[in-house]
C-alpha cells in the first residue's frame, strides 16, 4: 500500500481547471500491488490507454518504485515496447521489446523519474510512468533525463520540457490545434509540482512560461494562385459514427481549397489510414491501413470501395512504378527481409514479396524509370537499394546509428542522390545512388541549443517525410517535434529556410501551382490545418525566400461529400498527402491529356522542360 505522503502528494493534485482530483482518478495503479496496466490500442490519443485519466490524459501513470508495468494488447495489428526517455542510469532501461506483437510483456521500474514508453513501428503512440519517491517534495523526474538514441540532458533542458509538452499534446485531443473552433489554442497540463535537476517547480507553470498558452490560432487563408488538381489528405485520427476505428481520407479542391469530399470506408472500417498514391490514370487511391494490415482502393470521383486488400502487418507507405504502374507497400510491422508486397496494378491480385535484406520499412522511393527503390528500414538504422531490372539489392547502407529511426526516403528525379530523414538521429543522410555511400549527414539541431533552447538558424527536430521538388531544386522536411518546416537547397545539401508548422508536423508532397511552379502541402498529426508552401517564389532556383503561400481547414463543411457521419476530432491526424495530378518525373509524363494539359511545359518535363 502507499504509505501517508504519498497519498496526500497523490490527492492533492489537481486538473488545470482546478478541479480536485480524487486518488483513483490519478493513481492507475492496482491497490496493493503497485502495477500499471497500459493496453495497447488503435484509437487516437489513447494508444497506450490506463482506462483512467489525469487532467484529460489516459496515457499517464503514477506509481512508487517498483512498480510493474504490464502492456496488454487491444489493436489489429503489431507493435514495440520502448523506452523512449528514462532516468539517466535507471535500471533495467533501456527497455525495448520488438517481439513486434500487440502487448503481453512487462517491465518493472525501479529508479525514480519520468519513464516515456513508445512504439517504434508508430512512433506517435506514447505513455509514459512517473516513478515518484514519497519521501521527495514533488514528482520526481528525475535529474537527468537519456533517449534512447544516447542523448542524455537536464530534466530541466528545453530538449527535456519540450519533449513533455509534446507528450501531453499527443495524448489528449483537447490539446490539439482545433482551426474549426475559432477559440486560442489552450494546452491542459496537470497542475502538479515536479522535481527536476533545478528543484521543485509547478509544471504548468515551467512549460506556460517557456512555450506560452492560449494562444491565437492564424485565420486561414487559401494561396492566392491556385493548384492543379486536388489534394488528398490521410485524416488519420478522424472519428465518423460507423466505425469502430479512427480515420478518414479528406480532398481538397486546389481552386476553391475546399474539403469536397471525406472518404471513411465505414463497410470495412478502414483503420488509420495513413499513406496513399494513385495509378497512373489518376482514377483510383490506394491507402495503407497503418494500424491493420490492409490496402484499400477506392475511386477518386465517388469514393466509393474497390477492394481491401490484404498485405502484410502495419503497410505504412504505397508508391508505383512509373513505368509498369505496379504498386509497392511497405510492411512497417513485418520484421522478414520479405517485406514490401508487389501487387498488380489497381491492385489486382498480389504478385510478390520483395526481399530488401532488412525488416520493418516505413517510407520508400522510385526511380524515374523504375529501375530502382530505396526504403527507409526503420528499426535497423539502413536504407536499402533495391534493384527492379536484376531483381536483387544493390546496396543496404547504414544511414545512422542503431536507434536513429530511418522513417523516410526521397529521390533526385535523375536519380542522382536520394535523402532519408532519421527521426530520432534528427539528421538526414544523403546517399550517392552510384556509389552506394553516404555523402553528407545534415544535422537539422546543428543551431539548437538543447539546454538553453536557444535557436541561431534553421531547426528541425523529429524530422519525418522529406520530398524532393519535382524539378529537383529543393527539398522540403517535416519536423514533428520542433513544429517547424524545413528547406534544403539541393545543389549545396544545405538548410537555408525554416517555416512554422503544427504540432505532430508530419505528411509532405508536392503538386503542380497554376502556371509553373510547385507547391508543397504539410500535414500534421494535431492539427486540422493544411500548409500550402511555395519553396520557390521568384522561380529562380533558390529556396531560401520560401514561404507559407496559404493554410486550409481540412474539416468538413456544408458541401463536403461524406459516406459516413463525421463523430470526432474533425480534420485532425493529418499524415499521408496525395496531391492529384501527380507531377513527380517519371509519372507526370505518363498522364491522361486531360491532366497534362494543364500543365506548363516545364511541369510536364520537370528535368527536361520543353522549352
């Protein structure tokens, strides 16, 4: 049982509404046995779920050393146990179950301090234990806090509280960027006091002063040159009433930047959809199901289901090869070699599994002439490159250390050079595709300063899918945890811009602007905003004048076609983004007229334009 000083520390905590909590409110732990349950679950916000919620959060527990931590499995599909941060030098830590299941596993925590757990398959699940001595002042969170890619900081670090803050962003809704409710931007802490390496501070306190609160969110704006075609948008963590699992798929009109259509799939229950392309005619959407192990197909126009497809375990991303239009997923959940399924076009029937030398990919790459894929093999610190014409690898090359966490992969369009973005590394290693080595590693925190938080230049942490222009000039990088947007100029491999994003920043792709030129649209997870971004104002070349050209809602409204009635979280979860016609070379010379012809000369011919 909890002796005396626990039990008042424990109930005297109280919501940020200053509502008093009551001991069983905070405790999730069993009366007289000191354990933590966390089932393992495909809803939104509740990936590791307690059953019981402090200030809005069930993804947080509390508990005295010694505590056992048990994981239970309530998912379709497979994931990790992993410590994310832990008390520098805490026993048994790391821990890092990759038996790739739904749970059943148990780790007890001794060392007192702040332990963050995550899935390595889908990194934004999040729960974390904080394992308080009764007989300090304040909950203890220890005075050094390590990640598990080696980073070891103060508890009291920006890299520290700024890893907290995006934690109880992540796991509760209400914390999310809302643009539908026209109210400031308010974040819940629970309003207790913590001991960190400086001393006991009030935590609502420490993060509002560091990183505000209620803040007002910028009126939406739509680009003032609009886009060809349209723009699909994985809304991964939208609830509709059919449905069991979260997620819808949301198009936008690049004339209008309205949301014209939301496609849930409710007779399948399509789970988490997360990445998505298109065939050649631009007539179907392929989509993984990241929390399944499906591919749903469904028409462009009428929403309506193909097929649903089965797969492999977590697909994660979906591309064709431009030029035989079979389409490839990659199995983030399978740790075999076999890992990214070959199917048909329109996904027909599947042809073959593809054996790339290393397990669990997230986000791939083609060639322009579909000769070559590159994966991003994500529990594994390598990429490989797969060749289509030999029909075996041509390289698996070590991109980062054992835990920098490849997520994602883009490509030169003359297949020159190709980038992966290590999410954890918070670098991204360029590869020379003739010599198989890594040129360069770009250190996207080279102007951050982890303890003071000071920023002298571009920044990005957490940094996840990162596209290169069609043309080849610029590549744009989403960064989950510093909410930023970063620019690279591709002649020089240098960051020379940095735009605002959301929290959770996430999905990028480019698309045709009318009348030359490209955007590229950016997701985030906790947000239900689209950023427009033009890398390229001037047209020149340069990418260092980028900038946000526009901001559109990805909430339904009044004429927004739906096949099932929107339930929660509106718009939010954006992930995967499909800009419709696609521009990438390679592809754009194998449109329908009727796409190509609104096109410019040079976008039909992005390295070769006709001049």
């Amino acid at each position: 049982m909890f002796d005396r000083s626990f039990i008042k520390k424990i109930v005297n905590l109280a919501v940020y509404s200053s509502a008093i909590l009551t001991l069983s409110s905070v405790s999730n732990v069993s009366a007289g046995d000191n354990e933590v349950r966390f089932a393992l679950t495909d809803n939104a916000a509740l990936w590791f779920d307690t059953g019981t919620a402090i200030a809005g959060n069930r993804s947080i527990a509390i508990a005295q050393p010694g505590v056992r931590v048990k994981f239970s499995g309530d998912s379709n599909t497979v994931h990790t146990r992993t410590s994310l941060i832990f008390p520098t030098g805490a026993a048994g830590m790391p821990h890092n179950d990759t038996k790739h299941s739904d749970g059943g596993d148990d780790v007890t925590l001794t060392t007192p301090g702040l332990y963050v757990f995550f899935c390595s398959i889908h990194p934004f699940m999040l729960g974390a234990v904080i394992v308080d001595d009764p007989n300090t002042t304040g909950l203890d969170l220890g005075s050094s806090l390590s990640l598990i890619n080696g980073i070891t900081v103060p508890s009291s670090s920006d890299l520290a509280t700024r890893l907290l803050r995006t934690f109880f962003i992540a796991t509760n809704p209400d914390n999310w960027q809302n643009y539908a409710s026209n109210k400031p931007w308010h974040i819940t802490y629970p309003n207790v006091d913590v001991r960190v390496d400086s001393g006991v501070v009030n935590l609502p306190e420490m993060l509002n002063a560091r990183y505000g609160n209620d803040t007002p969110l910028a009126a939406l704006q739509n680009p003032k040159t609009p886009a060809v075609g349209e723009v699909w948008v994985a809304t991964e963590f939208e609830t509709t009433s059919g449905k069991g699992n979260p997620g819808t798929v949301s198009a936008v009109d690049g004339s209008s930047w309205q949301v014209t259509r939301k496609v849930a799939l409710p007779s399948i229950d399509m789970n988490n959809p997360h990445n998505m392309w298109t065939d050649k005619d631009q007539t179907v959407i392929y989509v993984t199901q990241w929390f399944d192990d499906k591919l749903a197909v469904f028409d462009r126009q009428t929403g309506k289901l193909i097929r649903n497809v089965s797969v492999g375990e977590s697909p994660a991303h979906v591309m064709t090869l431009p030029d035989s239009d079979r389409i490839h997923v990659t199995n983030n959940g399978d740790d075999v070699k076999d890992s990214v399924m070959e199917l048909a076009p329109l996904a027909t029937e599947v042809l073959r599994t593809i054996n790339i030398g290393q397990g669990n990919p997230h986000a791939h790459w083609m060639s322009h002439e579909g000769k070559t894929m590159v994966t991003a093999n994500a529990l594994f610190g390598d990429s490989t490159q797969y060749n289509f014409h030999t029909n075996g690898i041509d390289s698996l090359t070590k991109v980062g250390g054992e835990f920098s966490h490849p997520l994602a992969a883009g490509m030169m369009p003359d297949s020159s050079k190709y980038y992966v973005s290590n999410f954890l590394d918070n670098t991204i290693a360029v590869i020379n595709m003739d010599t198989h080595q890594v040129i360069k590693h770009i250190d996207l925190l080279k102007d951050y300063d982890p303890v003071a938080g000071t920023i002298s230049g571009p920044v990005g942490a957490l940094p996840v899918q990162t596209p290169v222009s069609p043309d080849g000039k610029n590549m744009v990088t989403s960064n989950t945890l510093t909410g930023t947007i970063t620019v690279v100029n591709t002649s020089t491999d240098e960051v020379v811009a940095m735009l605002p994003c959301d929290p959770g920043c996430h999905g990028v792709q480019y698309g045709a602007k009318q009348g030359g030129g490209y955007y590229a649209y950016v997701a985030s997870k906790f947000s239900n905003r689209l950023l427009v971004v033009d890398p390229d104002p001037n047209n020149d070349g340069d990418p260092s004048d980028a900038m946000i050209a526009g901001q559109v809602g990805l909430f339904a409204a009044g004429a927004t076609k739906l096949d099932d009635t929107i339930k929660g979280n509106p718009g939010m979860g954006g992930q995967g983004v499909l800009p419709i016609p696609l521009v990438y070379n390679g592809w754009v010379q194998n449109l329908p007229a009727s796409w190509s012809d609104q096109l410019t000369p040079a976008q039909r011919d992005p390295i070769n334009p006709i001049k």
